[in-house]
C-alpha cells in the first residue's frame, strides 16, 4: 500500500502566472487555479481589463496581482516576471496563455507582417517567458508549464492557415522544452482547446453558419465554455499530473475524433 494522498489537486503556496487572464479562457483559468490555492499573476495588454479580473479574483478569496505585458515587447516579459518574484516570491506555475489571430482567409492573402506578428505573439514570446521562468522553477524544485495551443495545432482551420501552423509550432515546442526539462523537475505540457465561446472566436461562434456546421459535427454537440478548461489546467499544474510531461491534451467535444 502507498500512502494516502490528501489531495493531488492542492496548490496552496504555489504561484502561478497566466498570460491573456484579463478575460475569455485565461481569466477561467486563473479564477480556477487561485480556488485551488495558488496565488495568481495576471497578464493582459491594459491595466484596466487587468485591475477588473484581479478583483474578481479577490472577491472570490483568491490572492492576485496583474500588470500589463505584450507578449512581444522583451522588457515587458521580463517585468511581469520580476512583479511575480517581487509579489509572490517565485513562479511554479506558467500557463502561457496569450495569443493572437488578426488574419482570416487563404495563405495567399497573407502578407509577412501577419506571418511575424501571429509568430511573435503565439511562438517566440511563449518561448522567451518559459526561458525567464525556467530558472526560477529550477530554484524551487522543479514547476509546471502549460502552453495553450488549440485544435487547429492539431489539423489546420480553414481560413486560420497561419494561426494553426503557429498552435502547430507550439505543440512541437512544448515537446522540445519537454525533453530538454524533464530533469530539472520542469514539466511542460500543451493543452489544446476545440470552440471555446470567447471574444477571440466571436466571428465563428456568432455566425450561425459556421455554429451549426461545427456544432453539427462535435459528438458532445455543444461548444464549451472557458471555465471547462479548469480541470485540464488544474489537472497539468498540480501534483495529480506529476509524471506527465510532453503531453497533448484536447479538450474538444471530441472534435479530433
Ligand atoms: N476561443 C477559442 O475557441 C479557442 C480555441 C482554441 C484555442 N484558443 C486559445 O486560447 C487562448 C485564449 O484565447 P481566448 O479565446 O480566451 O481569447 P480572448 O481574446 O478572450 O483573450 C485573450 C487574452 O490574451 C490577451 N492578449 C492578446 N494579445 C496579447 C499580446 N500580444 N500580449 C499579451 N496578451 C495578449 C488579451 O489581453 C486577453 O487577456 C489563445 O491562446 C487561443 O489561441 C482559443
Ligand atoms: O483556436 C481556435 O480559435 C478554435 O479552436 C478554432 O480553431 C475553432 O475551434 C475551429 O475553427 C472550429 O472549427
């Protein structure tokens, strides 16, 4: 017999930072792993969607802190992980939350500045978060990191060519940073949502056309709601995920089927 466990869900003195938890999946996400205890580090693009979701947070008993930092600006990462160490004392949690898609329709149609832009703030800032985080995690024994990648990493969206092929970039990153962390006690899994009903895929779900034809084909018949995603987070940030690293998590509907 091994021993009991208490529960492998806690993160009571744990500090996670959530990139994009001003609102939609990454604001559930951080609701979500501040009720299991961890003290939370917003990050949006304005102090004011950042200053609402904290006090969200609070009011519901949860412990958080947010600035504002664009996943592309160098400086800005590394202030938004000094504000972490500076408030809370370190960083066991990353969910590297933040993304962006401001281009919809065929390669074609897609100029360069599209193509830096989505790999800037989907790929390279991700990147260089987990490579600040990295030595703060080691520091403390090890950490948790949870990159947020989507379905469209998996098969290509229509219309959505260069944002999949930068969810797909993710994917394999997390694999990299998987192989090459695994013994320093870092895990980095990768999480990929089907539609989720947020501001960012307002132009999908809000479209009856398009709703029913993906609704149509999901065996749950539904799209989700960001706070779906909680269990998965929570799951890949505590101790229950302990020897799961490298993984590829759907959370769809069973849209990939
Ligand atoms: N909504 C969906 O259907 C869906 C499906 C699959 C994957 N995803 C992924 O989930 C994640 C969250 O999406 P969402 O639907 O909650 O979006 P959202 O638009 O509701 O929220 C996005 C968040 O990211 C922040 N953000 C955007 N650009 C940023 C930048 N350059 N720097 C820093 N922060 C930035 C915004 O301030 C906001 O807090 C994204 O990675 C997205 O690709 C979403
Ligand atoms: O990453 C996203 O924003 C979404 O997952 C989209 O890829 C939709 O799920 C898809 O377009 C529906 O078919």
């Amino acid at each position: 017999m091994t021993e009991p466990t208490n529960n492998l869900f806690d993160l009571t003195d744990k500090v996670a930072l959530i990139t994009g938890s001003s609102r939609g999946i990454g604001l559930a996400m951080a609701s979500g792993l501040a009720q299991s205890g961890a003290k939370v580090v917003l990050c949006g693009r304005k102090q004011e969607g950042i200053d609402e979701a904290v006090k969200t947070i609070r009011d519901h008993g949860g412990e958080a802190t947010g600035i504002p930092a664009h996943m592309g600006r160098a400086e800005d990462l590394q202030a938004l992980v000094d504000h972490a160490v500076e408030t809370f004392g370190g960083i066991d949690i990353l969910v590297n939350n933040a993304a962006t898609n401001p281009v919809f329709g065929p390669l074609l149609d897609n100029d360069d500045a599209a193509f830096d832009k989505i790999m800037e703030v989907n790929v390279k800032g991700p990147l260089n978060l987990a490579k600040l985080v990295h030595p703060i995690m080691v520091s403390r024994g090890g950490g948790s990191i949870i990159n947020v990648s989507s379905i469209g990493g998996l098969r290509p969206e229509p219309m959505l060519g260069l944002y999949s092929m930068s969810k797909a970039a993710l994917i394999s990153l997390t694999k990299v940073m998987a192989a090459e962390w695994g013994g320093d006690s870092v895990r980095v899994n990768v999480l990929c949502p089907g539609l989720i009903q947020t501001q960012f895929s307002q132009a999908l779900w809000s479209n009856e056309k398009i709703l029913n034809s993906v609704v149509g084909k999901l065996p749950l018949k539904r799209i989700a709601q960001p706070e779906e995603l909680v269990g998965m987070t929570v799951y890949l940030a505590s101790a229950a995920s302990s020897y799961c690293t490298g993984s590829v998590m759907t959370v769809d509907g069973g849209h990939t089927i």
